[in-house]
C-alpha cells in the first residue's frame, strides 16, 4: 500500500512565483534607457557570436530545417548569416546554437550561472515569425525596440531566478532558466494574455531540466554548445501550445511530492530576493575579449599580462598558481587528457597555458591544432588552483559581483613573477566605459565573417543610433543578416 495519504483533487492557486513571472512579462513597462542602450550592445554583440561560430563545421552541421526541404517560406524566421528561413521552434534551436555555439557570449554569474542572451534563440525567432505573419495579413510587424525590451525581460527572468536559487547543486543544467525565460517572452511576442504566459511558464517548470553531464569531465562534450538552443526552442514550444488554449498547472512548484520543488530540488523551495525589473540586463557580463568560461576570463587577462616574461622561459618554469573563486574551483579546474573543444573552454589551466605561450586566446585555440602543441600540457602540469575566500565572497556580493583570478609563475632558479590579480573583466559594469568600444570591434570583426565590407558599413551605421534603431521593424533588420 502506498503511504502518500489521499490526494486532494481541488485545484489550487497559481503558485506565487509563477505568477509574478508571468505578471512581469505581459504588464512591466520598460523605462530604463541604461537598460535599453545595454540591451542594444547585447543584440549586437550576441548576433556577432552567431555569425563567428559559422566558421566551425560541427556547429553547421546542426543547423537548418530537421529535415531536407522542411523550411517555411515566406513567413519563416530568417536564421542570421545564412540561407534558412524556418519556422519558429526550429529557427530557434538554429539562432540559439549558433550564439551560445562558442562560449563568447554574455554571462550571469550568482548561485546559479547562465548566459541570459542565449534567450535571443527564441526571441529572434519568434519576432520575425510574427512580423512577416502580420505583414502578410495588414498588420504591422514587430520593431526592435521590442526585441529589445523582450530581451530586457528574458534576461531579467533567469538572472534573478539565478540569485538564489543554485540548480547546478542538484545536478541540473542553467539552460532549463532559458527554456523558462524563453516560454515568457515567447508567449509575450505571440500575443498571449497574461493567464496564457503562466500556462507556458506552468509547463516550463514542468519539464524538468535537463542534466549537467556534458558539461563537465569525464563527459564533456558538444551538447554543451546546443544545449541552450534546445531550451530556447523547447520554450517556443510551449509558447505556442498556451497559445492554442492548453492548460496550465497551478502548483507545478509547490505540489507535495510530484511539484518542481520536491522533484528537482530535495524539497528546496524557489525563491527570489528582489521584484522582477531591469537589474540583470544593466548589470550583465559582456565576454568581450576571450571565448572562454566566464569564471576564467580574468585568469586569461592576467596570464596575457605575463606572457612576454614567460613565452621564453616555459622550460624553465617551476610552477604556476592560479587563485580562483569557489565557482571556478568547482567548474573548470580539471586535469588530465582533454579530449575536444568542449573539455578545453571549460579547463582553466588550458585558458592559462595558451596565452602564456602565445599571447592570445581565440576560438580557434580550442581545435586539435593549436591543442596538440605539447607546450599546453607540460604547463598543466605545473599548475596548482587555490581558492581565495574573498575572491568567493565578492562574487556573490550585490554591490560587487566581481568575477577575480590571479596567476604568478614561479621558475626553476627560485626567481618568480608578480603575482598578476584581476577582479573584474573587461566586460564588466565597472569596466563599461573600457569595454564598449571593444565590444564594438568585437563585432565589426564577427560581421566580416560573412559579409562583404559593404554590408559590414551598412550594418554598423543602422546600429549605431539607439533611437532609429528601436523604430526600425524587424523583419527589416533581420534581412540585413540574412544570405537568401
């Protein structure tokens, strides 16, 4: 006999939680110009991600229609810097795996880690789905500004579900905060009412999440590069389901034994310490100069800053210190063989090495070529990771959010270099004023990927005013990405 008791069939109220989700997303006016300019840079920069990772075969591989011949014209979504043009769920995975493809987008870091803008998987796809649907119907198409404001929410949604609230801790994978915040947004853009976007956030909780296996060894693999365009196209999904009227689940958190809480989280209750608004979105982190895991990017700083007082001593070196947070410590310290691109982004000592010998860490850093020079190894193995108590209270502090690592290598004659600290990346709110005009170059250079120069000018002059922009219709704006 089960000892469960009887069940209670009344149905209950919504539970809190998703109800100010959905609450957020249909009714919150966006006012913060701070928030709308960061937002204009993180489309820019987000797109360019997208465009770079087009470079890489196992990245287009998974690209286009499920299957040959199964696009959507002319009222598809239009996937950036190439040919396809594909229905919304699909169009989704397709924009999400290419910007979150390699690791050089935005990030958020608090209990719970994620990348806010692989949201824009769904967003683009659902925007130009449904400008191109009212322009054939008479009615006028979606404008980027919001894109914009979707974004703002999306970002809004998993960052602050991500302040408290650590999934990794019990096994599961942040992009099931994208499959959340991308149900939301999704169904904002569709024209659902409020009941309809709580129906789909209801489902997204449901759905689990999915587990953290290919992100970390022995089983580090590509799902990671994915992973975050599955979510996003799952989030259209159910988006489009509470469209056509499907049902929600009141306590999909809160029900005793079968809710979110006590299936996914050991009983844990969802919490979040601060009202939804724009504090993600004007404080989020711009991966602006290394395509590397977010935890490292100041290690990789530091390392360039020794890289001409090492490159010529490598067979003299002793060994190399890495101090970390917690957060990294937990992530990417690993050691042993590194069998694929996936295993390097995520081995801070393989982020270290590379620029201490080179001088530099790009994508193609993490391919067989460069990863074969036996130099990258023999300095793995001289690296110890120490993890700084105030490094790890720093970063989860509100005011700060620092995201510190410090490098210092240590030779054979007893000799040893400054112990090289950096507490914030360039990408960075305290570094705005730094990073923006890199961010900038960043894109320039992404956009030359696959556009003539011409295009390039083109692109850059229409995105360089925050107001024209905003008023530009978006299907419009997503031509200028399109190669069809």
């Amino acid at each position: 006999m089960s000892n469960m008791g009887i069940l209670e069939t009344k149905r209950p109220e919504f539970d809190e939680l998703l109800t100010k989700i959905a609450k957020y997303a249909d009714e919150y006016k966006i006012t913060s110009d701070l928030a709308l300019e960061t937002a204009r840079y993180c489309l820019l920069d987000t797109l360019g991600c997208g465009l770079l990772a087009l470079k890489y075969p196992a990245c287009t591989k998974l690209l286009g229609p499920s299957v040959e011949g199964a696009e959507f014209r002319p009222l598809g979504a239009k996937v950036p810097g190439t040919s396809y043009q594909l229905e919304p769920i699909r169009g989704a995975f397709n924009v999400g795996a290419m910007i979150r493809w390699l690791d050089f987008n935005d990030t958020w870091l608090a209990a719970e880690w994620g990348h806010p803008s692989d949201n824009l998987g769904a967003i683009w796809a659902v925007a130009d789905y449904v400008s191109r649907k009212n322009l054939s119907e008479a009615k006028a198409p979606l404008k980027v500004g919001c894109v914009l404001k979707a974004m703002i929410k999306a970002h809004e949604i998993q960052g602050v579900l991500a302040l408290e609230n650590c999934f990794n801790k019990v096994g599961m994978d942040h992009v099931l905060l994208v499959r959340i915040a991308s149900a939301a947004v999704a169904a904002k853009l569709l024209g659902c009412d409020f009941e309809e976007i709580r129906n789909a956030v209801s489902h997204a909780f449901i759905d689990g999440g999915a587990l953290r296996t290919y992100r970390h060894a022995p089983n580090t693999g590509s799902r990671k590069s994915w992973a975050a365009g599955d979510a996003s196209s799952r989030g259209v999904d159910l988006a489009l389901k509470a469209k056509k009227g499907e049902m929600g689940y009141p306590s999909a958190l809160s029900a005793s034994f079968w809710g979110y809480e006590d299936v996914k989280m050991k009983g844990q209750k969802l919490t979040i310490p601060q009202e939804f608004g724009t504090y993600v979105m004007e404080n989020v982190l711009f991966k602006i100069s290394f395509p590397a895991e977010f935890h490292a990017q100041t290690a990789v700083e530091a390392a360039l800053k020794l890289h001409n007082e090492v490159k010529n001593r490598l067979d003299e070196v002793e060994k190399i210190i890495i101090t970390t947070q917690e957060s990294g410590h937990r992530i990417i310290n690993k050691v042993g063989k590194l069998d694929n691109p996936a295993d390097r982004d995520h081995c801070i000592q393989y982020m270290v090495s590379v620029p201490l010998i080179f001088g530099r860490l790009v994508a193609d850093d993490y391919e067989e070529g460069v990863a074969r020079d036996s130099r990258i190894d023999k300095l793995r193995e001289k690296m110890v990771v120490e993890v700084d108590e105030r490094y790890t209270k720093e970063y989860l502090e509100a005011d700060k959010r620092s995201i510190a690592n410090a490098v210092q290598v240590f030779f054979k004659d007893g000799s040893k270099t400054e112990k090289i600290e950096v507490e914030y990346p360039i990408g960075h709110k305290r570094r705005r004023s730094e990073g923006i005009p890199v961010l900038m170059e960043k894109f320039k250079a992404n956009l030359a990927v696959k556009f003539a120069p011409k295009q390039c000018e083109k692109i850059l002059k229409i995105c360089e005013n925050q107001s024209s922009l905003e008023a530009m219709d978006f299907n419009e704006f997503s031509d200028l990405f399109w190669l069809g």
